[in-house]
C-alpha cells in the first residue's frame, strides 16, 4: 500500500541529530539509543527545546521503537516524534506524566492539543506510529501481543521530520523519589518479533489516567 517501514538506524546519515540548545546529549550503537536531555528542555507550548533523532520522510511511513529507563534514579521521559515546525508537530512519548503514563499530544495549526493518555504498567514500552495521507495513527503495547490505542488526529500531509526524542522538564512533584536536574530515555531498535506484525493492529482501549 505505499506504507514506508521507517527504520531507526543511528548510524545511517540520513538520520539527523538536532540539539537546539546544544546541551543534551546523545548516545548510540545498532540496537540502542540513549537521549539525555538537559533540564527544561520540551516540546510543548512555546517550548521546543527537547533534542532529537530525526530523518526526513515525505510520503506515508510507519515507525516503531521500545522505550525504557535506563537506571531506577533518571527519569525517562521521550518517544517517537513527527514535526514539521513548532506550530505543527506530533509526539507519542511515555512517561511526560509519570513513569507508567503513555501520550499522545502535540500541536496543530499553532494549537497545542492532547488526544490520548494512558497507563501501562511496564518497564519497557513498543510505541507505534503510522502515518497514511493526513492522518497519524498511534499505538502502546507491553507484550507486542496486546495492543492499545491512543487515538488518530488529522495532520497536515507532506515533508516532515520523523524520529526519537527526549523530554528533560521533569514534575519533580510526580517523580517526587528522583532528584536531578536531567532526564534519560533508552530506545531499543527493531525488535525483530515486531517487525512482521500488522502496523494497524487490532487494540483493545487503554485504561486511562
């Protein structure tokens, strides 16, 4: 059907590192990457500041990637990422509201919205994104077996920039057991079990905040 499989590979060119205040840093081999981002660093209102791994993509693509902590002290705040500037972006990420919180959210046509959020109560998180024509469909799973949705959203058609990123404006008064200024994510690429599955598959409704 024309859905691109975009592939996380860190070490491909074509994957573009971009720190917009120079202050996060980023860590990678095959299989994983490590996003630090410094603190206050967001993508959300008129913050946009969070780091990120992205590669251009202008047709219909799908992209899926593990997130997990890296340690029991850092926050570990970021997810899969579509932006096409700071008035029009989407981001899927977990733990922005806590450490078992998956979201949906972004901005579009300059209007910061949210359209899903869940819990799932694992350590290490698949989240997916599918983008067919205008509109972007995003999924959750624990397992890779039972799938949950967090909604689809119309968003503009066209060259975006699609990838990772990490979030360091942390709620110390959620992660009120941490203390640090930063915050860390670790993505596990392309776990091979997930690659042949559907990229729309069947969900069940995820149980909200």
């Amino acid at each position: 059907s024309g859905l691109e499989r975009l592939a996380i590979a860190p070490n491909d060119p074509a994957w573009r590192w971009d720190d917009p205040n120079a202050d996060s840093r980023l860590q990678r081999d095959d299989l994983h990457i490590a996003i630090r981002a410094a603190g206050g660093r967001d993508l959300w209102w008129t913050n946009s500041s969070a780091p990120r791994l992205v590669h251009a993509v202008a047709g219909d693509f799908s992209m899926q990637v593990i997130c997990r902590s890296n340690d029991d002290v850092t926050p570990a705040i970021g997810g899969l990422l579509v932006w096409q500037d700071e008035g029009a972006y989407l981001r899927l990420d977990r733990g922005s509201g806590g450490a078992h919180e998956v979201a949906f959210m972004g901005c579009i046509g300059g209007v910061s919205l949210v359209v899903g959020r869940g819990r799932l109560a694992d350590t290490r998180v698949i989240l997916r994104l599918v983008r067919r024509g205008n509109e972007v469909a995003t999924y959750c799973s624990a397992d890779g077996r039972t799938w949950y949705t967090l909604g689809r959203v119309l968003f503009p058609a066209g060259l975006v920039s699609a990838g990772l990123f990490a979030v360091g404006l942390v709620d110390w008064t959620i992660y009120s057991g941490v203390h640090g200024h930063d915050a860390q994510v670790c993505f596990e690429l392309d776990d091979p079990s997930q690659l042949t599955r559907d990229m729309d598959p069947q969900t069940v409704a995820i149980r909200s905040r």
